[in-house]
C-alpha cells in the first residue's frame, strides 16, 4: 500500500525558517567562536544534520540529501578526526553512502522519496568529483578546511533556508 505525503505550505515555510535559523546560528558561531576545523571537523556532518531535522517538516525535499550529507559528514568527521586511519577513508565513505542509500530505501517505502528520485546520483558523483580533484592535488587548498569549519554548513543551510522560502512564496501552479 503506497502512502502519498502532501505538505501544507505552513510546513514549507516551516521549513525555510529552521534552515534560516540553524544556518544563521552556525554562521554566529563560527564568526564569534572560530573553532579550528582540525579539532572540530564537523562542518558537512552538521550541514547534514540540519537538512535533516528540517526534513522532518517536509519529508519529501531534504531527506535524501540530508541522509546522504550527514551519512558522509559522520565518516568525513572520523577520518579527519583521526579516529579512522586515512589510509581506510575510501572504505568508510563507501559505507556511509551505503547506509545513506538504505536510510533514502526506507524514506521510498514511506512514500516520501518517488521511484525517480535522482539526486542521491548527482550527490554521490559531486563528492566523487571532490575526491578526484583532492586525488589530483587539483582542489583549491581551502576547499577541506572550508568544508570542515562551520561556514560551510552555515551559509548552505542560509541558502537552503532561502531558496525554499522564495520557492514558498511562489504561486502554485493549477493542475
């Protein structure tokens, strides 16, 4: 039995203001308290985390790319952290897309991702694209320690938080 998921425009507004509001908290944070990205590594594990506790307003907009995000984040964290060798990195970045996919399976049976879901292959090609560059030495050198302060997180979830609140205030189409 296929359960259909319909988000009232109060819970996409909902939405935009936590995203505006973590994004808007991290960015303070990391204004005001400058935490060293090699001692607090946490910067795509905490962009995942707030598109997911926002994904629980409207499922069906960030859960896979919340999934896939913190997923990553966690294994980003543990290998930046040292508390997973770096020679062991591929393998957990490999398992943490693996349990991200089966977070996004269990999101599809709820009926909050649709069969034609295709942004966790957009999300795993753009890390792998990262990757290849980081492999090449072809990356800019602020690229790691940008993705690991709380920047980063904090001005994608004030975009995320900007996009969806434009997009919310957009008339809906008849049909």
């Amino acid at each position: 039995m296929k359960k259909t998921f319909v988000a009232t425009r109060s819970n996409q507004q909902n939405q935009a203001y936590v995203l505006l509001l973590f994004g808007a908290v991290l960015l303070l944070g990391a204004w005001l308290v400058h935490p060293n990205s090699s001692d607090y590594p946490g910067g795509v594990l905490l962009f995942g985390v707030g598109m997911l506790i926002s994904s629980f307003l409207h499922p069906g907009r960030l859960i896979i790319a919340g999934s896939l995000a913190t997923a990553l984040g966690i294994a980003a964290f543990l290998v930046f952290k040292g508390l997973i060798p770096g020679s062991q990195a591929f393998p957990a970045y490999i398992l943490a897309i693996g349990i991200a996919l089966l977070a996004i399976a269990f999101a599809g049976r709820r009926g909050y991702v649709g069969r034609g879901a295709v942004s966790p292959a957009g999300i795993v090609i753009g890390v792998g694209l990262i990757e290849v560059l980081l492999i090449g030495h072809l990356a800019p050198p602020w690229l790691i320690p940008f993705a690991l302060s709380l920047w980063f997180p904090g001005l994608g979830l004030l975009v995320l938080g900007i996009i969806y609140f434009v997009m919310g205030k957009m008339p809906r189409r008849a049909g």
